[in-house]
C-alpha cells in the first residue's frame, strides 16, 4: 500500500526534548503514521480565546454564549456574567478531574474488598498500614485476622463514597489547624460521590451563580478527591500491592526488547498491571512465548498505570503521556493494555499501521477499532493470561520495528514512609532530619513538580527545566505522574544527580545517597505529598499548618482536568500552586484574581501561572524564601554538629 507522506516539522509542534523519540516520530511521519504531531498540524481550526479562557457558556440551547468580560453586554442571554461562566467552568473540570480520582479509588475499594474475601487473586502485603488504617476507621483490630480486619475496614471506605453527611475519615490526617480552618470555612468534604453531584447541579442553568460560592464548592469537591478518593487509593494500593521502597529501573523508549514479546499497560489503576506482571513470569507462559521464537515477556509500562508497577516492581516505563503513540511507533509493541484516563483515541489508528492488538479492559473506557476484554478482578490472572498469550500470537506478524537505544536509570519508589526512613534511618524513622536541614537552610524548601506532559511546548524541556533551576538554588524535589517520567528521561532520578544540586542540598542527598528529585509515584499519589508536607508539619520547627512550610508546587505541562482538581486541593491544603502556559479561567479577570489573590487570604495557599520554566521555578523559589522569612529561618545558619546533650535535651 503506497503511503502518503506526512510533513513533519511545521511550527505548531514543537515535539518532545528525547532526541530518540522524535527520530521515531519523523520515522512514523515518513512512513504516514499518523499521531498527535499531525493531528495538530492539520487541524484546521484552532483553540478559540472563549474556550481557552473559560468564558464560553453552553449549559443549556439558547447557548452558546460567548463573552468577553471588558465588554458590558457580553452577558448570557439568561444574563450569566462572565465571572459566573468562567468559574461553573473551572467548577466542571474540578468535578470531572475528582470524579476521575474517585472511580479509581472506588473500583480500588472493590478490588481490596474482594481480595480480603478471597474472592480476588490478591494478598494483603502491608499488614501495618492495615493496621494503621483500621485505627484511623475505627475498626477493631484485637485477635482478629488480616483478612477480618481488611473486611470491615473495605466496607467502611466503600461506605464514604455514597456518604450524605459528616466528614470522610482521611480529612483527619491533616494538621490541626488546617482541619479548623475547613470547619470553619465549611468546606470539609460530606461525601466522595457527593460533592462531585453537587457541583453538577450547581453548574446548571441557573442554579449557582455567584463565582465565589462556586468556588467554594469546587474546593470542597476538591478536598474530596485529594484528602478522599485519592489518598484511599493510595493507601488501600499499598495495603495490597505493597507499599513502594526505592528500587532502581529504568526509562524510555530503550526498555523495549527486540527479543521479547512486549506488552505495554497504559492507563491508571494498578489491579490489571499487577496481574499482568504476576502472569509475565509464569514457566507456562515463558515457554509458550519461547515457541513462537521470543525469549520471554518484557512488561512495560506507559503513564501511571507504568508508574503504579515501576515503584512496586521495578518495571520500566517506557513513555509519559506524551509518548504514548510513539511507543507504538517503534513496531515492537505485541499488545498495548490500556484501562482509563488519559489513553489517546489516535491510539487506535496508530497501531492499525503495526501489527499492534489495541486491548481496552475497562467497562468504563471502550475505544473503537480495539478488542476489548473486560478486566474484572475476580478472574484477574485468568484475563491477564488470556491478553498475554495473545500478544504472544502477535509475535511472529512484527514488520519494521525499531527500538531506540535509550533509556536511563532512575531511583523510584519515594512513598512517605521511605523518606521517613531514609532520611531519619531504619530505627530512628522521622522527619526530623528533613525539617533539622530546611531550619538550617541547607535545603531551603521542598518543591512538587506533578503532571501532565503537553503538545504546545517541547515536552518535558519544562519540566527539567524548572527541576533543574529548583534543586540549583536547594529546594528538594518530589515528582509525580508524567512529569516524574520526564525528569527520569533526563538522568534527575538518579543519586548521581546530586551534582546538579545547591551545595546544601547536595550535601544532604550524598550523605543519605538520595536523588534531588524523588519520584513518589503516580498522580494519585499526590496524596502522598499531602502527608508528607503534613509530616513536617508534626514534626515541628516550621509552623503549625501546611500554608506555613516552605513548599510551592506546580504542573508545568498540565492537561488534564484532574490536574486542576489537583491543584485546587493543593491551594485549599494551603499551597503555592504555578500551572504552565495556559490557566481555564483568564477570561475573567475577576475570578482569576480571586484564585490567583484573594483565596489565600481564606487558605493561605493561592494559584498562578506562568510559561517560563525559569521564571515558573523563581516564582517558586521567592514563595518558599517569604515563607522562611515568616519562620524566622531565613539566615543560613552554620553547621551545627549534635552532641549526646543537646540530642538528650532535642
Ligand atoms: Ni496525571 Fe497520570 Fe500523565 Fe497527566 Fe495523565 S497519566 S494521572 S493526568 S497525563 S500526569
Ligand atoms: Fe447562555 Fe445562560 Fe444558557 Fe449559559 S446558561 S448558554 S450563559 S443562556
């Protein structure tokens, strides 16, 4: 079949900063494999000023209804002012981004409570976060089994989702403080499930429409997801699949085999990669791949679902969001396995140029032109082995396949409770030292770097950029999701990495024999951070709340609404949040004054935006040195080395 040939380089794409996935998306271009970068090219029309600004209103027909805020009679024909437009706007995204974290953390519920029943192929491995967990839900734990325990304290989470009123139990984990300030502000979540419906009613027509009581909602609903859904999906994962340690694996396209059938798990939620890796090692299965001339299966992953498997088991991710298709590209994928989020339609078309099977395994996520085989958890190994012994027949039909060599070693698997012991040792576990350095400025401030990988910037240049910038000037890392994936393509998820740090820092991170940047897992797994940042506060010596902490975060390459769901727990948790190039609400100047102003006077944490990676990272950077100031930490203090009295006095 003669095959058009598609133009590559046109100014719309700026392409990803991998020299060896953009030497693979010209390849697919040449060979007319079409992915994101043509699709962007050839779209004939382009984002509109109302869309990207959020002041486009079409929630009901007499829409839609353009506005621009300067202009007086641009109102709604119902008379909706742009301010209410833009934030029933942002409010949707908040829901969809929550609703997105809860239908994971839930099917994460089912899947440990079927398990604890024995009706599912999984074990408690965490028997003390168990523990902990039940202290937290109130369940007893005195002579009974794990398995008793995991049954009372699965139907009590599954319960929070439809709770109507009350507060979800994780909301209690935060500082003290912070807890008040909810209360008093009444933004502490009800229910998971219900605040997510709330803000659907809300955002009708002519149902909510003050911008700030809308917003309002949009914090409770986030609150929801972060201090809720999210953090039960972490913790019930580690509960069952093992809570992360660091381990050393690799990145990038280089982790597929040419010798191997490759299959690749793309998604979100953890249960189907964990079966997969379960069954990839089976002599059954290993022999039947060894029949068809490969020498086995090498699993790799793609976006969180890849994340979720290279904290727990060392596999490689061989792509961020934004790789996606070029994994495919390469020719040497047998079957790509995706579940739900942030899974690529054009997917679809791509692997149709290869001999690529497109698996889709969740009721909740078909993709038309892929073979979808429901997951469900109770026959969990018995579908896994059916999708692997699949991808084993596609073997022999490969074409051209072209892996790149090159991937890069990363240290993963940062969960809380290693930093707690990496940093405080095996049998004095605390944050003590962590807190003891940023008193002391040899770290000035901790830094969250999350998200998305986009299309409109050279991906993953952003992120390493405003990493790079970050740990020069002493402010420790955390990663998350794609763009963790990003710094790990770069070599900044290495100890090695030290090198590129500030003085205090490196010191620091070549006495534990750490990274700069710790990579702590997938975007659920913000939670994680959450608890951290709450852990310093505990530990104390930097302030009784979160907002007092020298912290700020940002997404630099954001996409996706959940990322805006996140950031808006974040700014309520009393976070500096700075998101790249684009913001939903410009439009109105009023409500993104009221983000980017006026809410930190009621959370203490406030939102920005900024596209200069250099500048996003300063930005940063003048937040945690103002917090200092506040501590009265600000001046470098000299090293003090501990003797035996004043630890005893400590
Ligand atoms: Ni987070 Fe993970 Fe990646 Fe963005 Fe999508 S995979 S959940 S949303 S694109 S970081
Ligand atoms: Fe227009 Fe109001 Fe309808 Fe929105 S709700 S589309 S602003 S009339």
């Amino acid at each position: 079949m003669a095959r058009k040939i598609i133009p590559f380089t046109k100014p719309r794409c700026p392409g990803i900063f991998c020299e060896a996935s953009t030497r693979i998306l010209k390849e697919a271009a040449q060979d007319g494999v079409k992915t994101y970068v043509q699709r962007m090219e050839e779209r004939a029309i382009q984002p509109c000023l109302f869309g990207q600004g959020g002041t486009c209103c079409r929630n009901c027909s007499f829409g839609p209804c353009m506005m621009i805020e300067d202009v007086p009679e641009s109102i709604g024909i119902c008379g909706a002012t742009p301010a209410t437009v833009a934030a029933r706007n942002f409010c949707r995204m908040v829901a969809c981004g929550s609703a997105a974290h809860m239908d994971h953390g839930r099917e994460t519920a089912l899947t440990f409570l079927a398990a604890a029943k024995g009706e599912a192929p999984f074990e408690i491995k965490d028997e003390k976060k168990l523990h902990f967990l039940a202290e937290l839900y109130k369940v007893k734990t005195e002579g009974r089994s794990k398995e008793d325990i995991a049954i009372e304290l699965g139907e009590k989470v599954l319960a929070e989702f439809g709770q109507q009123e009350g507060a979800l139990v994780m909301t209690t984990r935060a500082p003290t403080k912070r807890q008040e300030l909810w209360k008093k502000l009444g933004v502490i979540p009800r229910g998971v499930d219900r605040e997510v419906v709330e803000i659907m009613h809300r955002t009708h027509m002519g149902t909510d429409q003050d911008y700030r009581s809308l917003i309002f909602q949009a914090t409770r609903c986030a609150l929801a997801d972060g201090w809720g859904a999210s953090m039960i999906a972490s913790e019930l994962q580690d509960i069952l699949f093992g809570t992360p340690v660091p381990l050393r694996a690799v990145v990038n396209l280089g982790a597929l085999s040419e010798d191997h059938v490759n299959i690749v798990i793309h998604g979100h939620e953890p249960q189907m990669p964990e079966a997969m890796a379960m069954v990839a090692q089976d002599p059954e299965i290993v022999a039947a791949a060894q029949e068809v001339g490969a020498k086995g299966i090498n699993l790799a992953g793609v976006c969180c679902s890849g994340n979720e498997v290279l904290m727990r088991h060392g596999i490689a991710i061989a792509g961020s969001f934004i790789q996606q298709e070029v994994v495919l590209a390469t020719g040497a994928i047998e079957a790509m396995v995706v579940d739900v989020q942030c899974v690529m339609q054009g997917l679809a078309e791509v692997a149709k140029c290869f001999h690529t099977e497109l698996i889709t395994t969740s009721s909740r996520a078909m993709i038309e032109g892929a073979t979808h085989i429901e997951f469900d958890h109770h026959r969990a190994l018995e579908i896994a082995r059916d999708i692997t012994l699949r991808a084993i027949g596609k073997f022999k039909q490969r074409r051209r396949v072209h892996i790149p060599d090159r991937k890069m070693d990363v240290v993963a698997g940062f969960s809380h409770e290693t930093i707690n012991h990496i940093l405080g040792g095996a049998f004095r576990a605390s944050y003590r030292p962590l807190n003891d350095n940023i008193i002391n400025g040899r770290i000035r401030g901790v830094g969250a770097v999350v998200g998305c990988d986009s299309c409109w910037v050279e991906s993953g240049r952003v992120h390493t950029t405003v990493v790079q910038e970050l740990i020069a000037n002493n402010v420790l890392v955390l990663v998350t999701g794609c763009a963790a994936t990003a710094c790990g393509r770069e070599g900044f998820l290495r100890p090695e990495a030290a090198e590129l740090a500030g003085p205090g820092l490196r010191e620091v991170c070549e006495t534990v024999g750490m990274p700069p940047v710790l990579h702590m897992g997938s975007c659920v797994d913000n939670s994680r951070i959450l608890i951290a940042a709450t852990e310093i506060v505990k530990e104390g010596g930097l302030g009784d709340d979160i907002s007092q902490i020298p912290t700020a975060g940002c997404a630099p390459e954001w996409m996706s609404e959940k990322a805006i769901a996140i950031g808006q727990y974040f700014v309520a948790s009393g976070a500096f949040v700075v998101f790249g190039r684009t913001f939903p609400t410009t439009g109105s100047k009023v409500v993104t004054d009221f983000l980017f102003r006026e809410i930190e006077e009621l959370y203490g944490g406030l939102w920005a935006v900024e596209s200069e990676p250099t500048k996003m990272a300063q930005m940063m950077i003048e937040h945690i040195e103002r917090k200092r100031e506040a501590l009265g930490i600000q001046e470098k203090k000299e090293r003090i080395l501990f003797d035996m009295a004043m630890r005893r006095e400590l």
